[in-house]
C-alpha cells in the first residue's frame, strides 16, 4: 500500500505551529525531525540506547512531516490554507511543502531510528526493537508506534502521562492512537480501560500493542465515544476544535468525582478551550506547557 508523505521545513521555534497545522488539517500523526532535540537530549539525564549518529550532521532546518492515503487530494489544499493563515495572522515561518510518495512499510523502517526510551513520571516506554535494562521498580511499556505514531515523546502525550492518576479507576483515552494512553493506565494499575479511535490502522496497532504489553483492556473504532460507558478518569488527546466540540457530551462519560485530562492544545488556542469546558461545567485543577504545548485537568465545579 502506498501512501503520500508531506514534509514542511521550518524553525525549532515554530515547529509546533507547524505540526498543530497538520493536525487541523487532518493529519492523524506528525513526525518531527529537529536536530536541536537530538542535542538537547544529549545533555540530559535520560537514558537512551540509539540514535542514528547522522542525524547530528544535518542542517539546522527542522522537517516536520505526515503522510495521509495516495488518493487523498484535498489535506494539501487545506494544510497549504491553514498555513497561509497562519502566516498573516502571527508571521509562521516556513518553506515548501513537499509532496511524495512511499510504500507503508518503508515508512515505518525508515522512522525506526529516531525513535528512543522515553521516561516519565509513572512508566518508561520502550519501542520493541531496542533492548533496554531497567531499574528493579521501574514500569515498563514495550510499543510497536507502527504508522499510528506515539511513543511518549511528543509534549501532548508526555503530559497527558505526568497528570496521570489511575491507580484502582476505570479509564476511558479518546483517540488513543498507537495506545500509549490507555496501555500506560492498565500497566500503572487501573481497574479497567477502554480505548477508541476513528482511525482503524490506529486501532489494530494499539489491539497489538496491548497484546504486547499483556494487559486486558477494550479497544474499539469509534467517533469519540459512542457507547454508554462510564469512567473515572478520562484522557482526550486530540485538537483544541474537537475537545471543544466534545466538551457538551463528555461530561456524560465521567463517574461523580472523576478527572479528564485534555490535550493536543496549543498554547494560543488554551483560553478558548477553557472557556468552552468552564461553560460546560469544568474547572481546571491542575495544567502542564511544554513549549508551545498545554494540558489541563479538569473536574466538574
């Protein structure tokens, strides 16, 4: 199977923006290729087992890239819109966008190597083809992101696993993606997980990877959630105009006394979304920024 890769240059500043404009565009996963992220990592504290060392020889210029399905002509004309816009509006800097062509398992070989141990709070992810000793309490996550994208490292899930707090609720994580969300809550010790997504190649990788991590969790194809379920703790890491959406009805997914962590927000679309869940009933109790990135918690007033 084939599909069309788009690629934008741009700058580490405006990188983010960049990606938030795929993801309103349509895009169900976005790469970035940054090398000041490879540089930066260097001189943490993290632990980490590959890096393809060629990566450091490039040029300054950040690549930020997605694919959709060959016969998709229209989330070009849009991301090339949404971009434009962007420009007048705060002055975004980028170049060209490129259009190609690569067959599905290329893709996937080719993204591999820039893929790493990711740490955070509660659990350490690990994509399956790297090997990797871990310290004697340390919860481990193996992940296969395949096209469906996600190992922790991008800012929105990162956060959503930092305000995390699962132990002994049930859970629900909106547009799951690879999974990384819901597997996370069942491996730190949920009561119970459902997962969905509109993506159906998304779904079949997280229904493989929580096969992988060995957990007992529900994964279905659905538009948000579309069954009669209830949860105490709720992720939704999707885009500032469908939390907003989703804000009327998502409330009617939460036990009394439960959480919902949003994210997928960027930094100028944050007062918007809280205005819309404040309206709805909500108040914050707890938020996250990494670069241009937020997350909030919030629970009902």
């Amino acid at each position: 199977m084939k599909y069309k890769t788009i690629t934008v240059s741009t700058t580490h500043n405006d990188a983010d923006l960049v990606s938030s404009a795929m993801f309103d565009a349509g895009a169900g996963g976005v790469s970035i290729l940054d090398k000041q992220d490879f540089l930066d990592l260097i001189k943490s504290d993290i632990i980490w087992d590959y890096v393809d060392e060629s990566v450091l020889l490039q040029s300054d210029e950040v690549k930020v890239s997605t694919i959709c399905e060959e016969n998709d002509n229209l989330f070009v004309q849009n991301l090339e819109n949404i971009l434009k816009n962007m420009h007048e509006l705060g002055g975004l800097s980028y170049g060209e966008i490129l259009v190609g062509e690569i067959e599905s398992m290329d893709y996937e070989n080719e993204w591999k190597k820039y893929y790493k141990p990711i740490k955070t709070k509660f659990i350490t992810i690990v994509p399956t083809w790297i090997k990797y000793n871990k310290d004697p309490d340390e919860k481990i996550m193996r992940l296969d992101p395949g096209m469906a994208f996600g190992t922790g490292e991008h800012a929105t899930t990162r956060m959503c696993l930092e305000l995390m707090n699962v132990e002994g609720k049930k859970c629900i994580d909106v547009g799951c993606g690879s999974g990384i969300l819901g597997i996370a809550a069942s491996l730190c010790g949920a009561e119970s997980v459902y997962l969905c997504d509109i993506d159906q190649q998304a779904v079949d990788f997280a229904i493989a990877n929580a096969a992988l991590n060995n957990v007992d969790v529900t994964i279905e194809k659905a538009d948000l959630i579309e069954k009669d379920i209830k949860a105490d703790f709720i992720f939704a890491n999707i885009t500032a105009d469908i939390l907003m959406r989703f804000s009327k009805s998502i409330g009617n997914h939460l036990n009394d006394g439960g959480e919902i962590v949003l994210s997928g927000i960027i930094n100028s679309r944050l007062d918007e979304v809280i205005e819309c869940y404040e309206k709805a009933g909500f108040k914050v109790t707890d938020r996250m920024a990494i670069d241009d990135w937020r997350a909030i918690k919030i629970i009902r007033k």
